[in-house]
C-alpha cells in the first residue's frame, strides 16, 4: 500500500467519520491516520509503549493490536509506528477500525488530565533550548548543519535545521533518529516535533510565526 486510502463510516450520532491512512514514504514502519472529527483538538500527545498509555483511552485500546510500539495523537491524526515494516492495508484498516470504535464511543480520546499536567510552553522551550545548546547543536554542528528552536505552542515544538542540514536529503534521518529520540528521551512531555525548514530552498512556508 503505497497510496492514501480513505475509510467512512455514519457514526451513532448520525455524522459521518473519515479515517485516512497514509503509509509514510520515508519510514516504511510509521503510518499517518488522519481522522475527521478530530481525535484531540488543540493537543498533542506522544506514547512511547503500552505502559505509558494510561492517559489515553485510544491509546490504549490501538495497543492491544500487538503491531504497534508507538504513538502520536495529535489534532486530527495518530501517527503509529510499529516495529517491522507491516502491509499496512490490512493492519491500516484494523487501526481505522478502533480510531472509529473510539469516536464512536463519544469519549475523549485523551484525558482532560493530560493536557493540565503539563509544563507551560515557556517551561518546554527553556529545556529543549537548553538540550539543543548542549547536546543537539555540537552533534549537528559536526555535520556542518545547525538546529534552531523557532516555537513551542502548547506542547510542540517547531524546529528550524540550516547549514549543511538545509536541503540535506538525510535530513529527515537527524531529525527523526537523532534530535527527535533526544528530545522524547530528555522532554517526554513534549507532542509533537516539527522540522520546519524548507530543504528546497531558503524560504520556510511550514511555518508561521505567532501575530504581534
């Protein structure tokens, strides 16, 4: 399965759910749902297993597909990441099965408590600047390349990548198995993480800055 496909289904409630599965072209073990109405909006949640689940009735009930090791909630998607390559149009449509089974139940997909047990963004941003001075910006500085913290929103975090990252065509290996692990390893807390820079060009249409 190569292309997106797209689930519907007429909820109880008499509205219709989309389900979109969208293998990555990339990573052949993570797969993008994305989900109309949307599973948790305004928030971002990342689970690294099973065991860190608790807070997320969805979370939990895709855990119990044993295929999957990891996940991000976040607005209207769930990434999930497994630990071999799967044939995502069967394990897809199973995984678009449970998302609609838990919108359909009408409870939220994450737990209010989540979203108030977490730092402020100003919290988040000082400890990701301090690990990217510290441990991301001399690794990446190897390279050539360098990483700049542009935004925290809530609690996701939006990175720029220059120097000799920018139009790297292994840029989205560093990101994804370098500063990304790094971060999840140090920040649990943080949801999602966002390379923002436009590696065809100069330009960073991916992103735009809070108004004044």
């Amino acid at each position: 399965m190569s292309e997106a496909v797209t689930h519907s289904w007429r909820a109880k409630d008499g509205s219709r759910i989309r389900v979109t599965i969208e293998p990555s072209h990339v990573y052949s073990n993570v797969c993008r749902f994305s989900v109309e109405p949307a599973l948790y909006p305004d928030g971002a949640l990342h689970v690294p297993g099973k065991r860190k689940a608790a807070s997320s009735p969805l979370a939990q009930k895709l855990f119990e597909i044993q295929e999957v090791t990891e996940l991000l909630i976040a607005g209207n998607s769930v990434t999930v990441t497994t630990a071999e390559a799967p044939d995502w149009e069967e394990l897809g449509a199973r995984l678009a099965s449970t998302i609609r089974e838990q919108l359909d139940s009408g409870t939220p997909s994450v737990s209010a408590e989540h979203k108030s047990s977490l730092p402020p963004a100003e919290v988040i941003r000082e400890k990701v600047q301090k690990l990217i001075g510290t441990a991301i910006a001399p690794a990446v500085a190897s390279h050539g390349g360098r990483v700049t913290l542009l935004d925290v929103r809530g609690n996701n975090v939006y990175l720029e990548f220059g120097g000799g990252c920018q139009g790297c065509g292994m840029a989205h290996v560093t990101l994804k198995y370098g500063v990304e692990r790094l971060i999840r390893e140090h920040i649990p807390e943080v949801g999602e993480i966002l390379d923002t820079t436009d590696h065809a060009g100069g330009t960073n249409p991916y992103y735009s800055p809070p108004p004044q």
